[in-house]
C-alpha cells in the first residue's frame, strides 16, 4: 500500500531520522517535510497527506484544537504523534481527539513500524507508556471541561473577577463558582493560582 506522509517536528535531526526511519520501514510514496516556521494547518491543508506524522512540542506548541481542527476537516488524514512529551495530561487531551497512533520517541524502529502498518490499515496503536497513561485513572482528564467551564477558566486567566465573569456570561455569582470549584476538582487543583499555571503551560490562556 503506497500513500503520502507529512511530517512535523521542530528538531530538525529528529525531523530527518523520522524521514529515514519511514523511508526504510513504510512505501509511502511522497514524504514531505513541513516547516516549523509556517502555519501547520496550512501546509497539511495543501499536501492533504494519508499520514501526518509529528511533535507538538517545541517553540510554537501544536494546540489540541488544531489538531481537531485537521481532523475534522480532513477525515481521512491518519495521526500519528511522536512525542517526549511526559505530562499524562497533556497525553491524554490529545488521545481524546481520536488520534490513530500515539508513541514516545523512545520507542524502537520496530514499533514505529508496527504503528504505521496499523493506522494505515485502519486501526490505531499506542506504545507501552502511553497505554499505561491511559489505564491510569488517578489522572484527571482535561477533556472532561465543558465549554463553559473553559470560558470561565480563559476568563480567570485574563484576571477577571467572579462578578465579573458573571457579567460577561450573564449568570449568577453562585454559578461562577460552582464552575471554579468544579473546574479545580476536575483537575485535581487546589487553588486559583495552580489553575492559571496548568491553564497557560496547556496553551489554555496567555499571560
């Protein structure tokens, strides 16, 4: 089976020894390396590749709403990321987008090869590590935030006060912070100040 493949990643040896590795272990047929420097969104969009390969860590952080995003704008584009990425977290906002394959960049060349024959026949694959995070439930699950709660949360990061994140939201005081106190919970937080460090180290808010 021959198909195309796009690969992200910051480091640029990283970048060239993945090219390798899916030269040697796949057939794909066209490899493209995208460039950090640009848009993510628009090169994938352009290219269009079966298999989009990539880090979401580096100098300009790949969001989970880009990723969801692609997506859904290209359904048929397979997502395998390679991260060293070690926050459980993090990890598992992104396996919550539907993701095809997620492994670590410890992983061997034999596992990498294993991922891509597996989400380019249709199925998914996840390295040993990032099963154990899943199968972790101590760990809270940012995906679980409604939409709301995720305004509140934007809104605390901006400096806003409850009365006045009730204004903007037009409910009550009370209900503002029922969001907060679920918010901290949900996240296994303990104070305001723990939300806006784990809410701008996620990309969440900007300070």
């Amino acid at each position: 089976m021959r198909f195309s493949v796009a690969i992200y990643d910051p480091q640029y040896l990283t970048r060239q020894g993945m090219k390798a590795v899916v030269e040697k272990v796949t057939q794909a047929q066209d490899i493209h390396l995208l460039k950090t420097d640009q848009n993510l969104e628009d090169q994938v969009y352009r290219i269009e590749p079966q298999l989009l390969t990539l880090e979401y860590k580096g100098r300009h952080t790949i969001q989970p709403q880009t990723l969801e995003r692609i997506k859904q704008r290209l359904p048929d584009t397979r997502v395998l990321i390679i991260s060293d990425d070690d926050d459980a977290l993090m990890i598992k906002q992104y396996l919550g987008l539907g993701i095809e394959g997620f492994l670590t960049k410890q992983c061997s060349t034999h596992e990498l090869t294993k991922a891509v024959n597996s989400i380019m026949s249709g199925g998914k694959f996840y390295c040993q590590r990032i099963i154990e995070v899943i199968t972790q439930k101590d760990i809270p699950n940012a995906m679980e935030l409604s939409d709301r709660e995720m305004q509140v949360i934007r809104y605390i990061g901006k400096g806003l006060s409850s009365e006045r994140i009730a204004t903007e939201l037009n409910v009550s005081i009370h209900t503002v912070n029922s969001h907060r106190k679920n918010v901290l919970k949900k996240l296994g937080l303990k104070s305001p100040t723990e939300l806006i460090v784990y809410a701008v180290k996620q990309g969440w808010v900007a300070i």
